[in-house]
C-alpha cells in the first residue's frame, strides 16, 4: 500500500496546573518529519488579526500640549545611551499615516497603548490633560471609521515619572490604587468603543530587568529582591483593575481585560525527567510568575517557592481569591522583546532555550487548563540599516503564523487572534534606533516620518486576506502512474572496486558433516592445488553482492562513475589498467544479466578531489591545460571500446557546473564533453547504438518575495549563471547565455567569460541525448543585502531560507524539482529529462529513516505532477544513493559493523517503483508489455550453487570429500 502523509492530531485530556510537563513528551511522538511539514489550511472564521504598537516608541512630541515626563523619557537621557524616543515615528502627529498604513493591512484589530503621563502628566486623575485624551479619542474614532477595533493597553511601561521620583514608582504598594484610578477612568472614557483591554504589559521586563537588572527604564538594579516585590505590586494592580471593570463597566460594555504575559521557550538539555522538571521550572520563573495567580489558583508557582523562599512574597488566602481568575482571556507576547534578548542564564537551569510558539501556545493550553489565547505581540526584527526589503522579519513572521495555524488544527489549542508587532519602525526601548520591528519603514530623518510598507507587511496583508494559507492544487499530492519504460535507478558516486578475485581465495580443504550437523570441518594439513585458470567474472564476490544489493531495491537503472586517474594512471590510453576495465566489464554486465541497465559517468567532478590521472593532475593549469579535453576524448573512446557493448547510457562529466569551477575551467570542460560526444556518435553509435550527455547540478532558486519584481531577476540571473552556463552552449545556441556577459560587462567585472571561436559552437552546440540533472535542495535569493545571511557580491543577491522550511540540513522543498523540471521545458523544449540524483542526509543511524521516506515521496510526487499535468519529457527518476558505506548518510542502505541494513526508505522506494508511481485508489492495473531480456545469452554465464564431491582412495580408506564452490553474502536485514 503506498504511504501518504498525514498530520497526527493528539487532545489531551483536561488540564490541570502542572499538565504543561508533558508537553515536551508530547511533542516528540508527534511523526517526523510529518508535522513539521508546512500545513496549508485557514484560520477559523472570526479570528483576529491584529497589528500593534506601544505609545513611547513611536508617539513622540513627548513633551507637548501638557503631556509629563515618563521613565523613558528620564531614562533615555542617563547612562551611555545615545538617542532617546522623545520623537520616535511622532505618530502624535501621523494619525492619517498610521491609520492608512492599518487600513492598507486589512487588519481587524489595533492594538495600542495610552501614554498614562500624556492624560495625567503626574500620574493621578487630578493632573487631567484634555489634548492629551483628546488624542486617543480621535485615534480610536478614525479606527471604527475604518472597521478596526481597538485593543487598549493602559501600561506599556511608560510610567509617569512623578510616581517613580515620589512613591518609588511600582516598588510601592500604593500604586496598586493609582493605577486602580487610572483604569477606572480609561474603561469610563473610551470603554464604549473598546472590547479588548490589557492593563500592564509584560510584568516580567518591567519587574524582572525595570527593578532587577537595571537593563529597562527605571534602571534601578540596588535590591536583588525588589524584583519580586515589584511583581506582586504589578498582580495585584492588575486584578484591581479588572474587579473595577468587572463590577461597573463589564455590564454594559461587555469588554474583555486581561495582562499581557511574555515568555521564552525552552527545550531540554538532557532526555531526563530533572530536565524536563527544569523546562518547568524556567517557564515558571518567567510566564508562570504572574499566569500561575491569574489562571490557577491566585499563588505563585510551587518551583518559585521552594527556590525563592522568603524573597518571594506571600499572599493572604483573601488575595489568593481576590487574584484568582482575573484575566478574560489569555494574552499572549511572543518574540524578540523577551526570547534570546532579556532571558538571562539564571532563569534558564542549563536548559537550552529556543524559539518555538507552537510549543509555548500547548503549554500554556495544558498548564492553565485551555484558556482563550490572544497572541497580542508577535514578530522578530531586523537591524537598524534595513528599509523596505526585510526578509528576515517576513519569514519569521511567516513562521509565527504557521505555527499559530497548527497550533490550533492539529493541536486543538483555542487561539483567538494574532498581533503582528510592530505596525512601524520605532524607537525600540534599551535597543534605541538600533533594530527595525515595525512593518512599515519609518524614514526617521525625514519631517513627515514617511511610512513605506516593507515586504513584511505585503506578505502579512496576502495572509490576512486569505485567512491563512489555503492550500492550492498545486500543494496537494498527484495520483497517476510514470510510463511503462519510465527509467527508475539508484545512483552511487562510486563501486566497491576488487581488483583480486575472493570467491576462490580460500585454499583449504573441508570435511562435510552432512550426516550430522552439516558444518563444514577444516581438516588441518590439506590445501587444494591453485586454480591454473583466467580469472572469470563470476570470481568476483563484491560484484554479486553489490548487484544484489542494488537488484533488491527494484530499479531498473543503476548509475555510477569510473575514475579516470585509476583506469588510466599514466595518462596515456595506450596503457590502460585492464584488470580494472575488466573489473567493471563484469560488473556491468552482471548488472544487465539482472535486468538493470548500467549508467555509467566517465568522470565524477569533484573541486577538492581531482580525478585527472597523475600526469594531468600535476600541471599548474589542470583543466586549463589545452591537451586535457583531446585527452579526456581519448579516455572517453577507451571506455566506448571496453565498456560499451553493455552500457547504453553515458553521462561524460558529473556536476562540472560545481560553484568552484572557473569561467576558464568550464570552458575546457564543455570542450571536452563535446569531444566525447562526437567520438561516440562518430565512432560506437552506429554499432552500440547508446546515449550520451552529462549531468548539471540543479537546485532550485525562488525568489525570497515571489511577488517582487526586484527579486525575480535575481533568481533568473543566479540560473543563468549556475544552469544555463553549461545548457545554454549544449542544448541551446551554442554560445554562453546572453545574460551572463550583459550582466559581468554591467559590474565591469575581470572575471569574463571565454568566447567561443565558431568551430569551438559547431563543436559544442547539440552534443547530447537527454537533459540530466542532479537535484536536491531549493534556495531563496533576493536582491537586498541584509546581515545574518550569505551575500554573493558578483551577482549581487542574498541567498537565504524560509524558517518553516525541514531542514536536513539543506532545505527540504519538493516543489522546487517541479519548478526546476519545467525550467528544462521552458527552455529547452521537449527534450528527454532524467533526474539523475535526488536524495537527502539523514543520521545514518536512523535506520527507519523517516525524514528519507517522506523526501523521496514527495520528490518523486513533484516529478510526476511535471510529467502528467506539465508536460515534462521526464524518462526517468534516481534516488541519490546506494549505500552510506560508499556515500555517507544518502544510502538507502546502512550498515553496523559487518552487517548491512535495508533501511525503510528502501521499502518505500521499491513500493513506489511497483507501483509505477500512485495509481488512485481502485485503478485498474497499469498494463506494461514485458520488458525485454536486458542482456540475451547472459543467462548462460548464471553461477548456481554447485556441490562436488571427490573420492580419495589410500591405505584401503575411502574417504568422501564434499567440495563446495559458494557465494556468501552479507546478512541482511529488512526493516519494514
């Protein structure tokens, strides 16, 4: 039965505090790579998609019409800092550029904080400034004139900077009822019109770094203990607000209040349950602080407590409950403000933290009994030269996004909404003008602060329309079947060469127990005479093993290399190693007495390792060398001559397109090539009647942001430049790419390209049989230069990945073969394609190599969707590679010590290969005419076991010596 991919989706049973302990557990039972697999599917209806803001980065006029001081403002102005927010975007000013830029994301919901100092300058009702809550009453006006609902933060850690400098700001108790009063009059003055409330954002930075560390405004970092302190004022703040609007304002509003909680994730150092008691514990100390009162049972963590003691303080029962359940929802911050930024090593416990939402949203779901969650900031950052092209916050974003998705499908967690942070560049806290979030470029030196959208903020408004991320025809898996003659193979870089035969080697005499046991008895002193014979092909042991090997996984192909330095190590044809020339004869034609064709590549380009016999090698120029391509077809005709009675498919150069082969070198090369070409259609076609050409290496490239124009042409011209370098003189106009030397003469650079004399074309052009390509990754390029990612000055693009992408550890991105498949057609017609390597690293100790067998699936998928709905000429697929004995985690083979193993993506392959591809469900059989004998006559040349015996006579004994001639092979096990 052919496997298909689903996602495994696991409910867990009703919550209880501590339940977040297994989700690590759970997660890793979750089917790899199955579930990291990107999922395409849609938000529920009614989700809430936000974006947001906090008042000090981005207000400004921080001292205008009447507003007072915060602790920002004092702050900023301390110390080494060298900037302060006192006009961040001044979006005090940019009403109209702010709710456009709202307007254009197509959001539901903005969320935003009031500037408590800007209403009340010195902290209480009675400093009241009417134009500073004049601003807030317009700006939420202008958002329900466009549709948009407020989400109201009453502190984002701008405190006035009275209360710090009277009371000591949150250190004080008495602030419990100040801010008390201050919410009561938010919920009375713009409660009409708001239904989601956060009355303090992330608690822990304003506790943990505000009154702890020093790293945030106010600074202070005297009392290892005020911290704690700091906390427990926060909470109980917090549940003063809420009682205030659940009594008086819940009623007729019927809005939601709720405090806004940050968290890192983290992951354990150690398969141990003390690890994972650790993991707790760290979320404990940081999300757990305040969750833990608010949606358990009004006290703070147990783990707190046995390591804090006394320096944490306590709860009376009557605040316990007073506490309890003070929050209408869950409200989530997630990203770079707290993770990899403010979480220092003491509230890690040696465990590894990562960034990992999907987890974090499933632990909270689990510890605190499924509550509703809000994710109310969410997103990452760039640095502070980056405009509009920032790939790097677009792809996090995508990632947040898609892990919030799965959270909810597969892991039935109840999200609300997601808020994109932040809706324009800011003045971002201790990181001053340092790093970019927002996702709108603010043009700080300009008058106006001009708002440009970023490529963030495109991609975030496409995912808001669609509601997530609808999955497309072309995401879902094709079913249909290749042709009867598709060409199914398995490649390797090498054989296991035996140049001295071993089937005969043992020279001893054995004594047969047949009556017995069966065991063979060596009987000490007797030697059989040598063998006075020509070494036959049946000689060689490693050739049936390997043919063996490569008969069980069900190809019909096999590819694999000579080496040139080794079939002719003196360079000179005229002397070639014949016993390795036989070696290979035999091999290849054991391989047709097993119906598998033999493909053989004459020279496998490897940069660090030349395969140029010694001679050529040691030339300064090597392939510079004008007598190398000559010699290469003098090779090339060798191996015709020895080789090509049984091989009908040659491949001349394997991957010389490599990054690290020069202008100069690749000219050579393609001499070469067409060299060989010509001698076989000139000399051994007529005769042999086989195919030649050779093999480019061909990953895919997509543009970073597909729906740019800059990015577009950037990923045409690396194809040019990696591709078309080597296709276009072959299988097109017999002449580079026009691109390549329109764009090296545009850099004026010195690296040219060679020109081609019109013999040289003649030479070139046409001089193949089939389009080959090896496949195994996809690239991301853009043209913007961003740091973090690897920049390619010559061709002026930046390669990077998309962060949701499986990883292994090149990307994992079946369409990519689809995409790179009809970029042959597109170019070059409809020429005969084989993909002639596919494959990805896996531990070779994962012998159910699942991460293989979902590669191979969804590879071979994408090819067949190229061949039945695109057209490709596709004739053939082959899996990259045998063994990881010869090639080190590709093998479909793995091996211990002496014993080989089928690994499971083996079974898939055949499975896929019986079937002739993914016939639906209830098709009727594929009819295929029999295939051809690959080799008539070879049958005859079949070793079968044999037993001779031999009757010695001497001293009137007759003795009856069972002489065996076997074949032992490797034992092998099959993992299914």
């Amino acid at each position: 039965m052919l496997a298909f991919f689903i996602f495994l989706v696991v409910t867990p049973a009703s919550g209880k505090p501590r339940d977040g302990l297994k989700t690590w557990g759970r997660f890793n039972r979750l089917p790899y790579p199955g579930d990291q697999a990107f999922l395409y599917d849609t938000f529920p209806k009614g989700f809430i998609w936000a974006v947001g803001t906090a008042a000090y980065p981005v207000e400004g006029a921080f001292s205008k019409d009447g507003k007072g001081l915060s602790i920002w403002d004092t702050f900023t102005r301390g110390g080494t800092r060298k900037t302060c927010g006192d006009v961040g975007s001044d979006s005090y000013h940019n009403i109209d550029a702010d709710i456009r830029a709202i307007q254009q994301l197509g959001v539901s919901h903005y969320r935003f904080s009031l500037s408590w100092p800007r209403m009340f300058p010195n902290g209480t009702r009675g400093s009241y400034n009417e134009p500073g809550v004049n601003y807030y009453r317009t700006l939420i006006r202008r958002l329900k004139k466009i549709n948009v609902q407020p989400v109201v933060t009453l502190y984002h850690w701008d405190l006035p900077e009275q209360l710090q400098q009277a009371l000591g700001g949150w250190a004080n108790p008495q602030l419990v009822d100040i801010f008390k009063d201050y919410a009561d009059f938010c919920f009375q003055e713009f409660g009409d019109d708001v239904k989601f409330w956060i009355t303090i954002d992330n608690p822990f930075v304003v506790a943990q770094h505000g009154y702890g560390t020093g790293v945030v405004a106010p600074g202070i970092k005297n009392d290892p203990d005020l911290r704690f302190r700091v906390g427990h004022n926060l909470l109980k703040a917090h549940a003063a607000a809420w009682h205030v609007y659940d009594r008086h304002y819940r009623p007729r509003q019927q809005g939601k209040v709720s405090m806004a909680l940050a968290s890192h994730w983290i992951k354990p150092s150690r398969t141990r349950l003390e690890s994972l008691q650790e993991c707790q514990c760290s979320l404990d100390h940081v999300l757990g602080w305040f969750a833990r009162p608010l949606f358990t049972d009004g006290d703070y963590p147990a783990c707190m407590r046995a390591r804090l003691g006394s320096r944490l303080p306590s709860f009376t029962q009557e605040e316990k409950e007073w506490v309890k359940g003070t929050a209408d929802f869950f409200a989530l911050s997630h990203g770079a403000t707290l993770s990899f930024q403010l979480i220092n090593d003491s509230v890690k416990f040696d465990q590894h933290e990562d960034l990992d939402l999907r987890m974090l949203l499933y632990w909270i779901y689990a510890e605190y009994d499924k509550p509703p969650i809000f994710v109310v900031q969410s997103g990452w950052y760039v640095l502070g030269n980056t405009k509009t092209k920032d790939p790097k916050q677009m792809f996090y974003l995508k990632s947040f996004i898609a892990e919030t998705l799965k959270s909810i499908i597969i892991d039935k967690v109840n999200v609300i909404g997601y808020t994109a942070w932040s809706l324009i560049d800011g003045y971002e806290w201790y990181r001053e003008y340092g790093i970019r979030r927002g996702l709108y470029y603010v043009s700080f030196n300009t008058p106006d602060m001009k708002r440009e959208p970023k490529t963030s903020a495109i991609f975030y408004k496409n995912v808001i329309q669609k509601n997530g991320f609808p999955e497309l025809p072309e995401n879902r898996p094709v079913q249909g079947v290749f042709p009867c003659d598709f060409a199914w193979g398995v490649s390797a870089n090498s054989v296991q060469v035996e140049t001295t035969p071993t089937q005969f080697a043992d020279p001893n005499v054995y004594l047969w127990n047949v009556s017995n046991n069966g065991e063979l008895i060596k009987l000490d002193g007797l030697v059989a005479p040598p063998l006075n014979r020509a070494t036959h092909c049946a000689d060689y042991a490693t050739i049936r093993q390997q043919v063996d090997e490569i008969k069980q996984v069900g190809v019909n192909h096999f590819h694999f290399s000579l080496n040139w330095s080794a079939v002719v190590p003196t360079g000179d044809v005229a002397t070639p190693n014949t016993t390795l020339l036989g070696y290979y004869r035999c091999f290849t034609r054991q391989l047709l007495q097993a119906n598998i064709t033999p493909v053989v590549t004459l020279l496998h380009y490897t940069p660090k390792h030349s395969s140029l016999p010694a001679p050529l090698a040691n030339t300064t120029n090597k392939w510079l060398n004008s007598n190398i391509p000559e010699a290469f077809a003098d090779y090339a005709r060798l191996c015709y001559r020895e080789l090509g009675a049984y091989v009908k498919m040659w491949i001349t150069l394997n991957e010389p397109n490599d990054k690290e082969v020069t202008y100069l070198e690749g000219h050579e090369m393609l001499r070469a090539h067409a060299l060989a070409w010509h001698v076989y259609d000139n000399e051994f076609r007529p005769s042999q009647g086989g195919k030649v050409s050779l093999v480019l290496h061909m990953n895919w490239v997509e543009p970073a942001f597909s729906f740019s124009r800059e990015d577009v042409e950037p990923a045409k011209r690396v194809l040019h430049f990696t591709i078309s370098w080597f296709a276009e003189p072959i299988f097109g106009s017999g002449d580079y790419p026009v691109e390549m030397r329109s764009w090296l003469r545009q850099l004026n650079s010195l690296d040219r390209l060679p020109v081609f004399k019109e013999e040289d074309k003649r030479l070139v052009k046409g001089t193949y049989d089939f389009f080959a390509i090896s496949h195994f990754s996809t690239d991301l390029v853009t043209h913007a230069k961003e740091d973090s990612y690897i920049y390619t000055a010559k061709l002026e693009v930046q390669y990077m990945v998309d962060t949701t992408w499986i990883m292994s550890p090149r990307p994992v991105v079946p369409w990519g073969l689809r995409k790179a498949l009809n970029w042959v057609k597109e170019h070059y017609g409809d020429v005969p394609v084989y993909v002639m390597a596919n494959g990805v690293q896996e531990d070779p100790s994962h012998f159910k190599d699942s991460l293989r067998v979902y590669y191979l699936y969804n590879y071979i998928n994408e090819a067949l969707k190229a061949h039945i709905l695109d057209g490709v000429n596709l004739k053939g697929y082959f899996v990259y590679a045998l063994n990881d004995q010869r090639d080190p985690k590709f093998g479909l083979y793995g091996q211990v010590h002496e014993e080989v193993i089928v690994k499971a993506s083996l079974s898939n392959y055949r499975n896929l290969i019986r079937h002739n591809g993914f016939p639906a469900q209830g098709a009727a059989p594929q009819q295929c005419p029999a295939a051809p004998q690959a080799c008539p006559g070879c049958h005859v040349l079949v070793k079968g076991p044999m037993v001779g015996f031999l009757t010695l006579v001497g001293s009137g004994v007759l003795i009856t010596l069972g002489l065996i001639i076997y074949y032992t092979s490797k034992r092998h096990k099959e993992l299914y």
